[in-house]
C-alpha cells in the first residue's frame, strides 16, 4: 500500500518554514528549501526575443550581440547565487559555443552581479560573440 499526502501548503515549525525531506536510500536528508532551483527560463532569440516558459523571471533582454540579461520577480538574498546557461551550437556543424554567466558589458568586461539577476555571454566557436536561437538558465540560491 501506498501512503499519500495531499495537503495545499507545507509549513516548517522552526527556521523560517524549512522541511527536510529524507532522501531515497533513507540515509541522506535534503533540505526542501535550499535544494530548489529559485528562477529559470527557456527562450528563443530570432529577430523577437520569445520566452518559451519561465518561473520567478521578471524580464529577459538581449542587450548586445551574446549577451542576454534577466532579472528575477523574487529577489535574491545577496549576489551569491549560481547560475547555468545553456545555448545552441552556432551553426549547423555544431561547432563548439562557449558561454560566459555573470554580468558582462558588450565589450565582454566584467560587473558585478546583483540580488535581481545577471547575465551571460555567448561566444561561437571564431569567439565571437553570437545570438543564440533557443538559450536559457536556471539559478540556485537564497531568495531575500
């Protein structure tokens, strides 16, 4: 038999509303809170800009040729957080592309990230900078 539980919100008793889920060997714990990813999304960029999906993203822009900037709804806590991208090759071939997360000026200098989002930077394989068709993120970390 199997047990369920359906309930329309979880609420932690101590730390701020944290559950700790056992893991599937029953010997590990996770924390539910800390082990989500806290923003993501899926686009595409061919002459408009599309999102696809997304959860806790405010905005996306293409702010220069590579270079795609996001900003979440829900704040982070601090500029520690991580973020992954991941891009389409940049040609048929599927030469090797290179990607760059963290805030970055066209001229590929590095800023500083901040509590409502960051960056990236794509480069094709000549390393140059290049608009990718179908591109997104997902971002780890403490929300405020």
């Amino acid at each position: 038999m199997t047990s369920q539980l359906k309930v329309d919100k979880l609420q932690g008793r101590t730390t701020a509303g944290s559950i700790t889920v056992t893991g599937e060997g029953t010997s590990a714990e996770t924390n539910l809170q800390q082990g989500l990813n806290k923003a993501w999304a899926i686009n595409e960029n061919v002459g408009t800009l599309a999102v696809y999906d997304s959860f806790n993203q405010s905005s996306i822009a293409d702010t220069g040729t590579g270079v795609m900037t996001w900003a979440v709804t829900s704040l982070f806590s601090s500029a520690n957080f991580v973020a992954a991208v991941h891009t389409t090759a940049d040609n048929g071939s599927n030469d090797v592309s290179m990607v760059h997360a963290g805030t970055r000026t066209t001229s590929n200098a590095l800023t500083d990230k901040s509590s409502s989002g960051t960056s990236w930077y794509a480069k094709n394989s000549s390393h140059s900078g290049f608009d990718s068709i179908n591109q997104g993120y997902i971002a780890s970390g403490d929300l405020a």
